[in-house]
C-alpha cells in the first residue's frame, strides 16, 4: 500500500517492459474468465493502447489516470503475473477473498507499492477489516456504513480515502444513492474525523452501445464539481470512479481517473 496519490500503473509499464521484461510459459494458465498468460498479455497492452488514445481525444495527461484491474475472479498466483505486467492497481470485492490473496502475496518484494481498492457493496460488520486492508473505499452509500468506517479509521489511527457510490441509473439491481440525495449526505459525513472523502462512484448500465452512457459519466461529473464548488473539499477531492470494459473510454472523455477494467484483460 502506498501514501498520497494512488500510483499511476498505466505510465509505469511501458510497451517494452510488458513485451521483453516478462516470461510467460507458452503452455499458458487458465484464467475463471477464459485468459491465458499470453492472452492477457496481449489484451492489457491493447487496454493500454485504447486508454491512450481516449486520453489523447480528452486531451488529458497518462497521470490523470489509474487503470484498476478488477481481479475478483483472479487467484494470487494469477496476480502475480498482473504485477509483472506492470499492475498496481487492484480491486476486490469480498474481504476474505481479498485477504487471503494479500497474504499470498506478500512475500511480493512490490507488495508495499500495491493498491487494494474494495469495490463490492461493503457490510457494515466488515468496514475494520476494509478499514485495516483496503487503501481506496469505492462503495459508501449509506449513513451508517459512513459513521463506522469513521469510527474504525479514528480508532485505527487512519484517515480512510472513501468514495460516494452513486446510482445514477436508477437500476434497482445497482447500489448507491440517488443523485439529489448526495449533497444532503455529503453535508451530514464531510466533518467526520475518520474520513477523507476523495470522490465519486457510480457503474453505468451496461449498453451494446458504449455512448449512451455518456450521460450517466457526465451526470456523475456535475454532481462532483457541484460539492467542488459549494464546499471546496480540497485536493483529496480528486477521484471520480467511473467506466468498466465496455465503456471506459467514454468515461475517460468525460473525466474519469479511475477505470475499472475486468474481462477487457482478462476474457468473458
């Protein structure tokens, strides 16, 4: 885990480090999402490539960006392979998956430069383990999940880096909170010791169609520069989570700094 601004892994592995750097055994290991070593390889290079050129469309800099590799169905081992791709960036979203691959993965000399991003809707009776092991919250969405990661990052001596998760679709199946109660609930946890609110989250509806969540990105967008402007949180008010496989790319366009990328890496 790493203080301050998440580390950026896209401009940390460049294209020859991922091709001449990295061994891979040809007879490949099977990835839950259909994967192989090399098949990964190809498709996060070509991950990167497409990050490039949105950044290049939004005329945003390689930094603005943290690529999150989505890696719930991924094994230690499996990640592992990631890291020596060049990834540092992970989210999870079970705490007891996401332990026990932190513990396989500690004897990793790069351990101490990951970042764990818990990204699953988070009970309330696990918020000291995602308090303890996690270094970005991507799902708060309630009160009183609020008040106890508040209370577990004072009485664990940390201020906690949480983000809003939004609804913005107003999918029943999605979690978060509807867009006009926001500002409302911002107001009521923004004074909490515990806590440093660093953005927003929302996940898109999926669409055949990448475009048409452009207005979900840019909803989320507003509703961020609204608490910006009304409340002048500061700079660690800096993160809007938003875009997966499907329509990263759009989110990129419409300001997104952290992506999060499952099956575009590592197959359907």
């Amino acid at each position: 885990m790493t203080n301050g601004r998440l580390s950026k892994d896209f401009p940390l592995a460049p294209r020859s480090f991922i091709v001449n750097s990295v061994p891979f055994n040809i007879k490949t290991y099977s990835f839950r999402w259909g994967a192989t070593t090399l098949n990964m390889e190809k498709n996060l290079e070509s991950v990167r490539e497409r990050i490039s050129k949105a950044l290049a469309v939004a005329g945003r800099k390689a930094e603005d960006l943290t690529m999150l590799a989505v890696t719930k169905y991924i094994n230690a081992g499996e990640i592992k392979k990631l890291v020596h791709l060049g990834i540092r960036d992970f989210g999870e979203n079970r705490i007891q998956d996401a332990l026990n691959k932190q513990e396989e993965l500690s004897t990793l000399t790069l351990t101490s430069n990951l970042n764990w991003h818990y990204i699953g809707s988070l009970q309330t009776n696990k918020a000291r383990q995602a308090v303890a092991n996690f270094d970005l919250i991507h799902s708060l969405d309630r009160f009183n999940l609020a008040t106890e990661l508040n209370r577990q990052g004072v009485m664990q001596g940390k201020k906690v880096p949480v983000l809003i998760q939004v609804n913005i679709s107003g999918e029943v199946t999605k979690h978060g909170l509807a867009p006009d109660e926001v500002i409302d609930f911002y107001q009521k946890i923004m004074r909490m010791p515990g806590l440093t609110l660093s953005g927003l989250m929302t996940m898109a509806p999926y669409m055949s169609d990448p475009q048409g969540t452009r207005p979900v990105f840019q909803k989320l967008r507003i509703l961020f520069e609204r608490i910006k402007q009304e409340f002048n949180p500061g700079p660690q008010w800096r993160e809007l989570s938003m875009g997966m496989s499907n329509d990263f790319e759009v989110a990129i366009e419409e300001g997104a700094t952290i992506v999060r990328i499952g099956s575009a890496i590592f197959g359907s």
